[in-house]
C-alpha cells in the first residue's frame, strides 16, 4: 500500500490540477492577438475534465506505482499550463516557445487518457453501487405508485365535490352573463341624465329671454324711434311682439319637452338596470316550477313594465310588457 507522504501528494496534485481555472491561460489583455494563448482553453478545458472524472476516494485503494503513475500526469500537465502563465513575449524565440506550448497541450489529452483512463473506469465502479441504486430505483418506482393510488382515491372521494363546484360556476357564471348586460342600461340612463342636465340649462336660458322680452316689451312703445304714430304702426308692433312671443314660447317649450324626455328615459334606463340586477334571485327564488311562473309573472311585470316617471305619460307599449316577461322567464325557468 501507498504510504501516507506519497499518498498526501498525489491528492494534492490530482486535487490542483482539478481545481485549475482553463479560462486563465488565454492572456489575451496582456499578450496581444498574435502570442495569445486563447487556442489552448477549449483542449485544457477538455483535459482538466478528464482528471475530474478521477474520485479522489479512490486512491487510498492504489498501490504506490499507481500513486505515482498519477502525481506524474497530473504535475507535468499542471507544468505545461504553468508555462503558458509564465511566459513572456519578451523571452528569446518567443514565437518558438510560444508554438511549442500550444503543441505540448493539444499532445496533453491523448497522452494523459491512455494512461489514465483506466482509474477513471475504476471510480465509477467503486462510487456506484448497484445494489443500492436499484433499491433506490425500487423505493421511488413504489413510492410513485403509492402516490398515484392517492391521489385516484382523492379524485375519486371528491368527485361529488367537484360536480358540485362546477354547477355553482356555471351557474355565478349565468348570473354575471345576466348582470352584465345591466352595463347597457347604466350607459343610456348617464347619457340621458347628461343630456337632461344640458337641456335643463336650455330651460332657463329660453325662460329669461321669454322673461326679458316680457319686461322689455312694455317699454318698446315709449322709446321715440319705436312709438307708433299710426294705427297701422300700432298693429304693426302688436303682432311683432306676438310673432316674438310665439318664438321664444317655442324655444321654451322645445327645450321644456327635450329635457322631459331625457330625464324620462334616464330614470327609465335605470329601473331596467336594476331590474336585470335582481332578475336572477327572482328567478332562483321560485323554488316551486307549479308556483314559480306565476310569481315571477307578476314580479317581473312590476319591474319590467314602464312606470310613470312624471316627466312624461306611459305610452302604448307598456301593455305588451308583462307578455313579453312572462315568456322570456318562462324560456329561462325551462333552461335551467
């Protein structure tokens, strides 16, 4: 067996040599493009590699010759990087010594894997242990099936469950579909109430000039350039003032029947808005298919059907109203 020196010595050097950084024989900063050593990083890369494969638990198996064998690859193949980091461009025949270090380590490879390779074959053997492997490979390929078999009788404990939270999705789903459309509503009843605001302003605008004419009217026969001096004159003004009135009266009532409007179909827009809100709980609440119909029947006709909003009168169309909602909740009751 090996002794203890020559042992400690060779880990160190197989140990050095498998630690070295390849990237640091490049040197380009300091050497330049032309005497640079960046050729012989990817070969000492490979190389350094190569004696990584050799487990350092193994030599305390080798016998001295071995030990040797080992040390001696690995300190000359450290040697030649050595060199590459100590050389200088200004050394004599630098471009000889340069050329002969690039050839030294391109040879490193093949001549360190004949001899060495043999140690390599030898580590895999002894850290694998194949009994243990396929224990291993049993425990897991078990542990697999036990858990798979779980997670079946899980799936299969919790299929109720599933169904269950599958029809409360569909059925959220439906409502928010439901409530959803209310959107349109909301826009036409903002837009409406924005209108209303606008023709209100028209309101008061036509209501002062009505006011104003009024006043100024009274006074238009005094002014001497205006006075009527005549009969004819005197009609003349009258009906001036009429035309005027009749006019501004118009513009008054215009805007008076716009802004009515407006508002009318702003509150309107938003009675059906909520009506869309709360259909779906009418529509859950009628537990009873027999009694159902005829609760949502009446329920949503008293939402659905035009009311009286005060600014204008009920038209024609509200006494189809409760026909139509009685048969769109019938087609729903029959969905679900």
């Amino acid at each position: 067996m090996a002794t203890e020196e020559l042992l400690e010595e060779t880990k160190t050097s197989l140990k050095r040599i498998q630690d070295f950084d390849s990237s640091t024989l490049a040197r380009t900063d300091d050497l330049g493009k032309e005497l640079n050593f960046e050729a012989t990083v990817p070969v000492a890369e490979k190389l350094v590699s190569f004696y990584k494969r050799i487990p350092g638990s193994i030599l305390d198996d080798l016998p001295d010759g071995l030990l040797n064998s080992i040390k001696g690859h690995a300190d000359a193949d450290y040697s030649r990087f050595k060199k590459i980091l100590d050389f200088s461009s200004r050394e004599t025949n630098a471009a000889d010594i340069h050329q002969r270090c690039i050839d030294q380590i391109n040879l490193a490879y093949d001549e360190s894997f004949k001899i060495l390779w043999h140690y390599v074959a030898y580590g895999v053997s002894r850290v694998t242990d194949t009994a243990t492997l396929e224990n291993e490979a049993r425990a897991t390929i078990q542990q697999i099936r036990d858990e798979a078999q779980s997670v079946v009788h899980e799936m299969n404990s919790r299929d109720k469950e599933s169904k269950e939270i599958l029809e409360n999705i569909k059925k959220v789903a439906a409502e928010q579909g439901v409530s959803q459309q209310s959107f349109h509503f909301n826009a036409e009843s903002t837009s409406h109430e924005t209108e209303a605001n606008s023709w209100y302003k028209y309101v008061l605008g036509s209501a002062a000039l009505v006011g104003v004419f009024a006043i100024l009217s009274i006074f238009l026969h005094k002014l001497p350039w205006i006075a009527p001096t005549t009969t004819i004159e005197a009609s003349q003004l009258i009906s001036s003032k009429i035309l005027i009135f009749i006019v501004l009266g118009y513009l008054l009532l215009l805007s008076v029947r716009n802004y009515l409007a407006h508002k009318h179909n702003a509150v309107v827009n938003k009675h059906r808005q909520n009506a869309l809100i709360t259909y779906q709980a009418l529509v859950d609440a009628a537990s009873e298919r027999t009694t159902g119909d005829i609760v949502l029947a009446h329920a949503a006709a008293c939402i659905f059907t035009p009311q009286e909003t005060g600014y204008t009168k009920s038209g024609a169309d509200s006494q189809n109203a409760p026909k139509s909602t009685l048969e769109i909740l019938t087609k729903a009751s029959e969905g679900k």
